[in-house]
C-alpha cells in the first residue's frame, strides 16, 4: 500500500471539492482531491445554470471571476408567467442585486484550469475511496488508482461526492438522519442553438403543468418541462418538445426562437437533508449532505456557501481557534433548512400538482401568484432568497 499525506483529503471533484480545494490552495493549505470519474465526464455533466450575488463575488475573489464576468450574463431579475400575462421581479430595484447565469460546466472548466495552472489537479479515475479511523483526528481515505492501493493520511476528510456518493454513508447510521421528500414529477431539461427568446429567465405556471425559459449565451438556449419522474425521453421528439414550450410559455405576439436540441434529459426532483453535517474528522458539504428541487436554482450555489464557512473553519482551525469549524454544521443545517423552504416554496408555487385537490390547488396558486406580483414586499421576498442568503467565507 502506498502512503500520501496531506492536510485536508477531498472525496469527490464535482464544484464542491474542486472550488473547496483551490480555496484551501490559496490559504495554504495542502489537500489532495480525489474523483471517481474521468476530467472529461465532470466537465460534460449538464447542470445549474445560475449563480448567486454573493456567490460570483467569492468567486472573482479567489480569481475565478475573469471568464465569469467576460462571458456569463448579469441578470438583475426574473418573469414570472401565469394566468396568460408576464410579469417582471426587478430585482436590482427591490433590493439591489442581482445573480449572473454561467453554467456550472463553465465553473468547473474554471476550476480545473485553475488546478492546472497551480499544478494541483485532482486524481481522477480513483475507485473504492473509503474512509477510515473518522473518530480520530488522523483520519485516512483508503482507494485504489489502477492496480495501485493507497491510503491518504490527512487531518479531516471532506465528502464533496454529491448525492450518490459513500462519504455519508461512512457516518454510523445510529449517528445520521435522512430527511427526504419526492416530487410526483421531473423536469425534461435541453439545450438548444436558439437565441434566447426573453432577456431573463421565465418562470411559467400553466395548467399543463411548469416550464422555465433559461439559457447559457446569446446563442444558446436551455428549456425545462414539468415531466412525469419516469417519463421515457424517447417519447419525447424535439418537435413535440418545441410545441409543449410554445402551449406553456406562448403569449400573443411573442415567439420561442427553435434551433437544434443537442443535449436532452429527464432528472427526477427531490429534497434531501441528512443530518449532521459532520462526523468526527469527516465534513459534508454540497449534494453529499443536501438537495432542492431546481425550481430557486439553489444546488450548487448551496455547495458553494458550504465549502467557503469550511475554508474559513480550517483556516481559524490550523491558526488554532476551533469555533466555526465546531459550528460548521449547525450553521449550515440552518442555511440548508432556509434554501429547502425556499425550494419547496418555489416549486409548490409553480409546478401543477395532481390528485382530488388538483383544480383547487390551480386556484391557490393563482391567487399566490397574483398577490405576489402586486405587492413589492412579496417580490423582495422571493428576491432576497433568488440572490442568495449571505455566505459565510
Ligand atoms: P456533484 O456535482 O454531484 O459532484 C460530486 C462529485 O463526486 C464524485 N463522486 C465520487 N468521487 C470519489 N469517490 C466516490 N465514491 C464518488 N462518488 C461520486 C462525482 O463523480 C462528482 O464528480 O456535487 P457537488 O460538487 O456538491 O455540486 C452540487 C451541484 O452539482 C448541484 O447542486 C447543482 O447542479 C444543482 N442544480 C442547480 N444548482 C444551482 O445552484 N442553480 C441551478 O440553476 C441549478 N440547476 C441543478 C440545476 C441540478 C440539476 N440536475 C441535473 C440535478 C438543474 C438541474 C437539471
Ligand atoms: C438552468 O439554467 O439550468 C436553471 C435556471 C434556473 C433554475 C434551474 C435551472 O431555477
């Protein structure tokens, strides 16, 4: 067996492990992240689209914000859709910020560029990653790298392995909780060469049933639908796709510009929280300890506040002071619980629900919807958690 020895051993280089690791680069700490996966496969995965004020300002703190600000776009707002009308929250006007849409592949592009350039990229293609000895504070992650065995020797473990990943599951059961909720639906997500047809994204509740116009560039579009969880993509030809977002998003005298879908997928929604977000020596931070539903884009901007408290927790830690990392997860159980409100909020508001109730709920959330657009207190609500809780970093 081999030995490597660091300070802060990362399982998983999704943008949790790999922004937690060049955080933890920059204040001199040493780390070794490790990834189950191909470079190529965490660069391809299509996922968020939107990123938080204060979130791009950690960002562009830590030289990550060059590109970001050079080709993503500075949305100050969002349309809601409802009821045949359009309205527009103005963020910039009710509170003053604003959120910018850069997809989470270009964050991670970043972030590997970055590695690269510092010569501290991440081990990918590792399997059976394993950690051991959390109870101690010499904790190791066993793994295996071709026909190689190694052990990695550090002073706290970080499971930044997403939902599926083992980190949690390395926490006793008698020692975590598992706070779950499943949609009856899911969202049939593309991506499209089409002009964007609106400047900011719409949100549209429509009785057949939620749609979202989003987007990555000038040239490219990205499209939700509200989907039945199992739904079989291949019932799913673009034309019948371009035709339900014209039903759901369609106004008279506005067009949804078409162009080739070139990547299509259904994701199941669910929230999740597990519960404490640290064990010992070990920390969970991103997808590995919780997951919103996408409706208030909240996943990865999450992960990020996650990672920026633990880099400031180590950082106190090895200038020895323990009091953020002691209340690490605390503190982001509480941040957690406040973007899953949010989260079901958004998605209970927009999204059409079937059962007895189901024509009832329609005029609730009609009446939700009116309220809010007419009231700016209602607006800033929904503006002040769309632009993000404050990060700790
Ligand atoms: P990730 O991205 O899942 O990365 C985890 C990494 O760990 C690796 N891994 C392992 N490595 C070693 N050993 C093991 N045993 C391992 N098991 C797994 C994996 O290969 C992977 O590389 O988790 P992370 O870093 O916590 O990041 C979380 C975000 O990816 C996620 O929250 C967001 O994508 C959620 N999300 C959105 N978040 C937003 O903030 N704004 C949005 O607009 C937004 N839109 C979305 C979304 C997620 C979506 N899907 C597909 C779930 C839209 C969608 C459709
Ligand atoms: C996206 O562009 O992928 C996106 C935007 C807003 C959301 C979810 C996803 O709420």
């Amino acid at each position: 067996m081999k030995t490597i020895t660091t300070q802060v051993g990362i399982i998983g280089g999704g943008p949790a492990g790999l922004l937690l690791s060049h955080l933890l680069h920059g204040s001199g700490i040493d780390n070794v992240v490790l990834e189950l996966r191909d470079r190529d496969y965490t660069v391809q995965r299509v996922r968020a689209g939107v990123l938080e004020h204060d979130a791009v300002e950690l960002l562009a703190a830590n030289g990550l914000g060059e590109r970001l600000h050079r080709e993503g776009l500075r949305h100050g707002g969002i349309h809601l859709q409802f009821a045949g009308e359009r309205h527009h929250l103005d963020f910039e006007a009710l509170i003053g910020r604003h959120v910018w849409i850069y997809g989470q592949q270009e964050v991670v592009k970043d972030l590997i560029a970055a590695h690269e350039a510092n010569g501290t990229p991440a081990r990918y293609e590792i399997a059976d990653a394993r950690p051991v000895d959390l109870e101690t504070d010499h904790p190791r992650v066993l793994f295996t790298e071709g026909d190689e065995q190694y052990e990695l020797r550090c002073d706290f473990v970080v499971g930044a392995d997403g939902f599926h990943g083992i980190s949690r599951l390395a926490i006793p059961p008698a020692d975590r909780v598992a706070y779950e909720r499943e949609y009856d639906f899911g969202w049939l997500g593309i991506l499209a060469h089409a002009a964007p047809s609106s400047d900011e994204l719409v949100y549209a509740l429509h009785e057949r049933g939620f749609a979202l116009l989003s987007m990555r560039s000038p040239e490219i579009s990205r499209l939700y639908l509200q989907v039945p969880p199992d739904e079989d993509i291949a019932d799913w030809p673009d034309e019948r796709i371009w035709d339900e977002l014209d039903v759901r998003l369609g106004l008279p005298g506005w067009t949804l510009e078409r162009g080739e879908i070139f990547d299509k997928s259904v994701t199941p929604m669910r929230s999740f929280v597990s519960a404490p977000m640290r064990h010992g020596s070990l920390f969970l931070a991103g997808d590995a300890a919780h997951i919103v539903p996408p409706t208030g884009a909240k996943g990865l901007n999450s992960a990020i506040a996650d990672v920026a408290l633990l880099r400031r927790g180590l950082v106190e830690h090895y200038a020895g002071d323990d009091a953020t990392l002691d209340a690490y997860s605390d503190t982001q159980l509480s941040r957690a619980w406040q973007t899953q409100y949010f989260s079901t909020w958004m998605t209970r508001m927009l999204h059409s629900f079937s059962g007895p109730d189901a024509e009832f709920d329609h005029n609730v959330q009609l009446g939700q919807l009116a309220q809010l657009v007419s009231s700016d207190h209602a607006k800033a609500h929904l503006a002040e958690f769309y632009t993000g809780l404050p990060i700790h970093g």
